[in-house]
C-alpha cells in the first residue's frame, strides 16, 4: 500500500458502512485533507466542528497532522511504533498510519483502499484474555526492537496499533473490548497503581472507564474496558484536542484547557437533564482530583468526548476519564490550562475560574472539599488494591510531599464561601 488517496468510513453499524469522503496527502506529505462525497453531505454532519459539510476540499491546518476528527482515526506514538515494525510500509506518511490502524482504532471512523466498499486493512481477530501473557512478551519484544515471528506478529497484528505512547493493545474479555497496558519497565508497578488511581477517582464522584488488573508472569498488566464500543456499535469519538481545536479561529492556536473544555460543552454538550451542566461540572472534579494525585500527563488527548447526537447543537458527552494516575512527576504544573495561573497545579489556580465549570464558588469549593477527603484516604485505598509498601513510600513523596499535602491540608472553603450579594442596581426609569 501506498497510495496518496484513500476513503474514510464511517461504522457506527459496521453492518452497514457509509461512506464519508475521499481522505488525500497533502502538504507535502505532512497533512491529510477530507473531501466529503455527495451522499455524506446529504445525510451525514460534521464528523468535528471544523469540518463543515460543504463541497470543497477540507485542508488540515496544522503540520503534522490529517484534518479535524480525521486525527483521532490515526494512531499516536505506540501505534506508529507497531506498524513500522509489524507491517513495514515501503513509505511512513500519516496515510500509511490511517490505513494500517486497522478496523479496531479509537471511535467510529474507518479507512478503506476503496470508495466502493469498506475494505480495511485485514488483521486477525483479536486475542482474548488467555493470551494476555503471550501478548506481553510479543509486546516487550516491539518495545526492546527484537524480532518477532509470523505468529506472534499476527497475535500484535490486530489491536496493537491503538493510541498513546505506552505498549498496549486491544484484548476481548468476555466478547468486549479492552484496551490492555503493559508494564513498561518504570520503578513502580503503573498498571496496578493505574487501576488504584482510577477506582479513586470513581470514589470522588468521576465517571472512570471499568479497568481490570491482569496478573502475568512476574508482572501485572492494566485492562480497561473501550467506552467507545457499544456491544456492535461504535460510538464517534474524539479528543478534546481536536475539540478545541476546531474553535481555534484562523490563524489562531487553539487553548487546550479545563475551562476552555467546559465552556465548550456547555455550548455543544447534550442540554437534555442538564447533562452538559454535570459534565462540566464533573470536569472540575477531574481537574482538582488530577492536581491532588500529581497526574499531570493530563494532555489533549487523555480527555474525550462522545459525539452521541452528532446531527444536533448539543451533541457530545463526557467520555469515562482514562489514563488517571499519578505520574510521581512533581512538575508542579498539569498538561492542560487549569485557571488563571495557567498550568499551575494549585487548588487556587482550580479556583480561579470555577463559575466556568457551572459552579459558584461555595459549590466549588466544596467539591474541592470532597475531592480532598477522597484523597486523603489513597494509602488505606491503594494498599487494599494490592499496591506494594515500597510503591506507596515512593507515591507518597508526590502525594503526600510538602506541596500537595500542604494544599490539602490549607484549604479552607469559608475562604471561598459565597459573596454578600451585591444590592440590585435601581432602574434609572424608577422613581
Ligand atoms: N477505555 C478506552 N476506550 C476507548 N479508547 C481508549 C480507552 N482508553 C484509552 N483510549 C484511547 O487510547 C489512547 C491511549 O490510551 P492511554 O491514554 O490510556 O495510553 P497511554 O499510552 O498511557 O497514553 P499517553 O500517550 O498519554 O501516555 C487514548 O488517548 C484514547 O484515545
Ligand atoms: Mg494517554
């Protein structure tokens, strides 16, 4: 394969595929442009906000990357990873990563070497649960570049392309998908404290993907369950990065952000039962949970949404948070703008602009408060999770450390109780 057109799909009944648009190489190799075909443009919408459906040749704006949605159907760092060792392309340009992800990628989209018929790049069907051991080691031997068999290519063949940066690959327990994280040889056991900080953050009131801890050999690994699979259909998805930046205005650089993300679902996120208001609200919670816990890998594409009403104003939902743990960093700041003081990992910075997340401030501040009791009590719960002494010492340097601890410890929501309502201004026509 190497072609400089290909055909996006779209699978949300992957009984019945329909056709998207033509997808072609552009920029000198380093972009993609969509074009959507004449039935799309009748009966399809927007696959991103940046997309609109109108007969023109839709060209990416940034470097490095296909046009709008399009990016979250390519695969990121692992992926690329995979494919360049798995299926060796002659050429690597994006639409070689398009088309090699495979029908298991991230959302509803998929890609074809045929506007005729969906015919995506076969793989084998993806291993299940008994094989998680096997498929550790073809996936350590990807991460130390040794070479890996015919058979072991094509257990990795199938999900290995999925996103992020860190080993993984898609696993079916009990006919779902999971996606499964490896160990990746870090001084602390992630995959298990990935699990303990995810079910944490279930307790402070945040909607987690299910995850599942797979003992192996000597190691453990992390399953989570896809959110973007439901039974046969796929839900569309993308991540908050291409959101926001499909509100960046020409020229501009799009502000990857909690209050940013919260402001956009409050515009685009489904109203039906003040659905959009809880999301926003729950983002906040994220936010403060991340800060406490010392997650601050929280980039653009470890947020997502669903687009569960893609043809109406208010279409997405908070997808499940995924990817929380604590990343025993101490870098003092997140990946994504908290509030006024920008990336600060501070409780007043999360503060700052908590009317953007729906709240007043006394309502925010007690959610603070709530976070704050949940992860006070992170040793009693990781340990119970089965996370070793010597990880919670080393976690507690972070978590517990002088500037985390200190926050906890100097919040004080009388600080933030509610303001003295100001006296309604008279009407200059009242006499
Ligand atoms: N439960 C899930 N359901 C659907 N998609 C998921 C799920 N978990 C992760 N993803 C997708 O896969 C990508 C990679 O997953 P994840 O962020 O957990 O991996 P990672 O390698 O740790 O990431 P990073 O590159 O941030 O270190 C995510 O950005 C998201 O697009
Ligand atoms: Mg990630």
């Amino acid at each position: 394969m190497r072609q400089d057109e290909l055909y996006l799909w779209f699978l949300s009944d992957p009984t019945a595929p329909r056709w998207v648009g033509q997808l072609r190489l552009v920029n000198a190799g380093k972009g993609v442009s969509l074009e959507y075909g004449a039935e799309w443009l009748n009966s399809g919408f927007p696959l991103s906000e940046d997309l609109l459906l109108v007969d023109i040749e839709q060209l990416p704006r940034w470097t490095g990357m296909a046009v709008g949605a399009v990016d979250d159907a390519r695969p990121d760092r692992w992926g690329e990873r995979v494919i360049q060792y798995l299926d060796k392309p002659a050429r690597l340009s994006i639409m070689e990563y398009l088309y090699y992800a495979g029908d298991d990628r991230f959302g509803a989209l998929g890609v074809s070497t045929s506007a005729g018929a969906y015919t995506p790049c076969a793989k084998n069907p993806l291993p299940r649960l008994a094989h998680a051991q096997q498929l550790s080691q073809v996936v350590h031997k990807v991460s130390d570049k040794e070479p890996v068999n015919e058979v072991e290519r094509q257990m990795l063949s199938a999900g290995g392309s999925f996103g992020g940066a860190k080993p993984k690959a898609l696993i079916e327990i009990a006919g779902e998908q999971w996606v499964i994280k490896f160990f990746n040889n870090e001084p602390i056991d992630v995959p298990l404290v990935e699990h303990a900080s995810m079910t944490l953050a279930a307790l402070a009131g945040i909607t987690v993907a299910q995850t599942q801890v797979v003992p192996l050999v000597g190691e453990n690994a992390l399953a989570v369950r896809r959110f973007d699979r439901n039974g046969e259909r796929r839900i569309h998805c993308i991540s908050a990065g291409t959101a926001l930046r499909a509100e960046a205005v020409a020229g501009g650089e799009p502000e990857f952000g909690y209050p940013h993300l919260a402001q956009l679902l409050r515009r685009a996120g489904v109203a039906q039962n003040d659905a959009n208001l809880l999301d926003m609200q729950e983002l906040f919670r994220r936010m403060v949970f991340n800060i406490l816990i010392d997650n601050t890998d929280d980039h653009e594409k470890n947020h997502a949404l669903l687009v569960v009403s893609p043809t109406r104003q208010g279409k997405y939902r908070l997808a499940p948070a995924y990817d929380v743990l604590t990343t025993n960093s101490g870098q003092g700041f997140q990946e994504f703008i908290v509030g006024a003081d920008q990336r600060d990992s501070t409780l007043s910075n999360a503060m700052s602009q908590s009317e953007l997340f729906g709240y007043t401030s006394a309502q925010a501040a007690a959610q603070v408060v709530r976070v704050i009791s949940v992860v006070d009590g992170w040793r009693k719960h990781f340990a119970a999770c089965g996370v070793t002494d010597a990880d919670i010492s080393s976690l507690a340097l972070r978590i517990d450390g002088d500037q985390l601890h200190d926050q906890r410890r100097s919040f004080h929501p009388a600080d933030y109780a509610q303001p003295a309502k100001s006296p309604r201004r008279r009407s200059p026509f009242a006499k």
